[in-house]
C-alpha cells in the first residue's frame, strides 16, 4: 500500500531535483565498477610510469638525490595538469578514455574544471587526507586509509557513485561502442 495512502497526515512525496536527474540515465549506460576500477588503474600506472620515467632519465644524467626528487615531482605535475585538462574538457581521464568512459554532470553537462577537477579530484583527495592524518598523528594506523576507503565503497550504491560523485554531482557513463 502506498505510503501516503496508508497515512492521511503524511507530507506529500515530491521527487527531488537531484533523484530525478539521477534517475534519467538507465543503469544500463553507467559505466561497471569493474570497468571503473580499471580506469582508476590506468590512471595510477601513468602517473608511476612518469614518476619512474623522472627517476630513470634523472639517474642518466648523474643527478643528486634533490633534483632527483624536483625531477618526481615535475613528473607528478604534468600528469595532474594533463589528466586535469582532460577531465575539464572532454570529461575523460586517459584511462577513462581508454575504456570509453566519461565524467558528466547529473544534468548531462560536461563536468568542467569545478566539478570535475576541483572538487571531484582535488577537494575528495583532501578530505578524504585528512581523517588518515589525524589517525597517523594518533597513531592509529589501521585506520589510516578510512576517508579513500569510504569513497571506494560508495559505488556499490545502486547508482555506482563514489562520495566523490556525490560530492561534485557527477557520475560515470560508458560510451557506447564505435
């Protein structure tokens, strides 16, 4: 029996704006969680493949442990500024592009540099830091990695959004087949 039917004093249901958008993209074109991880994968094995590619051409060139480390940490910006570029604008990180998936607002809109980039990225890494921080600084390690762990998880949702998802109001489709 209906909820509202069942109680005559009940506030009416209305939908919101959020679960309405959410709802307008079948399941069926939402990228897998597999698939998903496999981006994330992706995306991780650039960003050491250029960190080791920093090391490898810094220990070529006879350079000390520090410029080894400045060279690393160029490395690590590149990739950040190219995938954060890419994210912006086409709404794909490289590995996103690799297995045909892409970043999109709830409405279908790109997500931009806002939603995808700074807050998707940026603002979820650091809040997701900080509850690792304080639990390093108490010393209290298996706890270390609780924020990542809890972003992770999210997806098994039934509309497979990450808390970084939710956060910038995002989710990931599949790109249908060439």
């Amino acid at each position: 029996m209906d909820e509202a039917k069942a109680n005559p004093y009940a506030p009416p249901l209305a939908p919101s704006a959020t679960s309405q958008a959410e709802n307008s993209v079948p399941v069926s074109r939402l990228a897998s969680r597999a698939r998903r991880f496999l981006g994330a994968m992706a995306d991780s094995l650039i960003l050491v493949v250029a960190i080791e590619v920093g090391a490898q051409v810094s220990r070529m060139l006879g350079l000390a442990n520090a410029n080894r480390a400045e060279l690393a940490a160029t490395a690590v910006l590149v990739v950040v500024g190219v995938q954060s570029h890419a994210v912006a604008t086409s709404g794909q990180s490289l590995g996103k592009k690799l297995l045909r998936m892409r970043i999109e607002r709830l409405d279908g809109a790109a997500p931009g540099f806002l939603h995808g980039v700074l807050i998707r990225s940026w603002l979820m890494a650091v809040l997701a830091a900080v509850p690792g921080t304080l639990c390093m600084m108490l010393f209290i390690f298996p706890l270390a990695g609780v924020g990542f762990i809890a972003d992770a998880l999210s997806i098994f949702g039934r509309d497979r959004r990450c808390l970084h998802d939710r956060l910038a109001g995002t989710r990931v489709i599949q790109l249908s087949a060439r």
